[in-house]
C-alpha cells in the first residue's frame, strides 16, 4: 500500500484522460453504492474503464462499477466517476482520493459527491435522500487524514480551512432542484466510518450522541481533498437503511444496493436540477 501518492503520479493518470477524451470537465461527480446507472445519462461519452489509468485505485466491491464516463449532462461537461473505492479495501486514504486530485488537474471546479448511508436520524427512512450539510470527519481527527504526508502545495495550503466542507450555495440549488422535482429532501451531518463491518447499536447510540445524522464509509476523504484543493463541493446521501440502533434488525450490502433503485430517480432529479442551474 502506497501511503502518499506524488504529484507526479496524479499527472500521469490525468494525462491518459486527456488523451482519451476532447472534453474539459467542469463538474465532478462521484457516485456511490447502487447510485452509479446516473452516468447512462451522459452524453457525448468518452468512456475509460479505471484499470487503464495509471495509479487509479481499482473498485472490488459488487455495485462499484469503476469506469470513468466524460461528456455532457445537463447542458454541463461532466466527468462521473462510476464507482470509487474505500478505504476497507486495504487503500490508503491518499490512493482513494487520488481521482479528486486528477479530476483538479483537470480543470474540475466543483464535486457532486453521493454515498449510501444508513439513517441515524430516527425520522429517516431508507429511500430519503439527505443534503449534506456538515461532516463529522472521525477518521480523519483519529489520523486517517488523507492530506497526511507531504503537503501537495500545487493544490493549497498545509492547513486548509474546513468551515464549509459542503458549499452553501450548491445546497440552495439542491434545496431549489428538489423542490422543482417535487423530490422531498432531508438535510443533516454526514459521518464516515472505515468499516467494512457495519455498526454495532452502541455504535450508533454514540454516532447519534455526536450529531450524526447518517453514516457510511465514504465521502468525507473525498470532500477534505477537493476542499484543499478549493473544489466546492456538493453531497448527497441516499439513505438506503435504518440504522440498527437497539439491534432489533441486521444491516446487508444487498439491501443498501436494493434501496438504490429508489434512490435513483430522486437523485437524478436533484442532481440534474443542480446542473442546469449552474
Ligand atoms: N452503515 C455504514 N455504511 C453504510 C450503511 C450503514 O448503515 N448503509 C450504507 N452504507
């Protein structure tokens, strides 16, 4: 496992994707467990599987499809990153966010981030989808901050500032976008976990005691990079079970991934009125 991934090894995966593709991406997008059939919409796409990127980290787990599709959406150029990869998967966090890095080398200036989260909110059903307003970065304060190691001062300063992990204005479009669609939406803190195992109900009486809203094992590495790198960013779970908090249930991949499929359609709503308000 490589710990800190170079300059050097960023632009080499961003120049493979400048070789495959005449678009210039604007706009990031990363989507998560069962939400990835969002990247069939693109059109115009120059398609790149992620094991023809150089340094890319390779997905291994069922419902990631890991391929990059670039093109045009919504009247946007896009570049959606079906399937990512975790850091259970054995990757360090600087390998996982390793696609924010080259997508910044690329000229992208904002990230849409969406993840599949259980609810630790109890009014919240699987099938919601949240805004994220905040994140509790656990990981990252235990540390596993993937802006460890060397500074990379070609992306921004050794102490980024983290106020607004999740950029205000992109929530008012999503809020705007929703509304449009007459998609409900929730609103909350985002935590991520390592995982792979899910949480235990003491878990998550203590998520709950912190402020959690909703929890997964993704999104916030994802998020301190683009911030470092002055990407604003927008996330978006997709609540796709109820967290477990007296133990009463089990949690499994197959539901969250089942939960998806109504997702989806919400997402798309969202994700596409926050384009075509750009
Ligand atoms: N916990 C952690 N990660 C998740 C969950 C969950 O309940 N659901 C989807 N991803």
């Amino acid at each position: 496992m490589q710990d800190f991934i170079t300059l050097e090894q960023i632009d080499e995966a961003a120049a493979v994707v400048r070789e495959r593709t005449a678009h210039s991406p604007r706009i990031g997008m990363i989507l998560g467990s069962g939400l990835g059939e969002l990247a069939n919409l693109v059109e115009e796409a120059d398609v790149i599987p992620a094991s023809e990127i150089p340094n890319w980290p390779k997905s291994t787990v069922a419902g990631h499809e890991g391929r990059l599709v670039i093109g045009k959406l919504a009247g946007q150029t896009v570049l959606v990153m079906q399937g990512r990869s975790h850091y259970y998967e054995g990757y360090s966090m600087s390998q996982i966010t390793m696609p924010v890095r080259v997508m910044q080398r690329l000229g992208v200036e904002m990230l849409f981030v969406t993840n599949a989260a259980g609810a630790i909110d109890p009014d919240f059903v699987p099938g919601d989808v949240m805004i994220l307003t905040d994140h509790i970065s656990l990981l990252a304060m235990a540390g596993m901050n993937p802006l460890r190691g060397p500074n990379l001062e070609e992306f921004g300063v050794r102490f980024p500032d983290m106020s607004q992990p999740y950029d205000r204005g992109l929530q008012k479009l999503a809020r705007e976008a929703a509304l449009e669609a007459n998609v409900p939406v929730r609103e909350g803190v985002y935590i991520c976990l390592a995982g792979p195992s899910y949480e235990s109900p003491a878990d998550l009486r203590f998520l709950r005691t912190i402020g959690a809203d909703a929890v997964g094992m993704s999104t916030v590495p994802e998020t301190i990079v683009a911030r470092h790198g002055g990407t604003r960013v927008l996330g978006i779970s997709g609540i796709s079970n109820k967290a477990n908090l007296d133990g009463s249930t089990a949690t499994t991949h197959e539901e969250v991934l089942e939960a998806g499929k109504v997702i989806v359609p919400k997402l798309k709503a969202i994700l596409m009125g926050v384009l075509r308000r750009l």
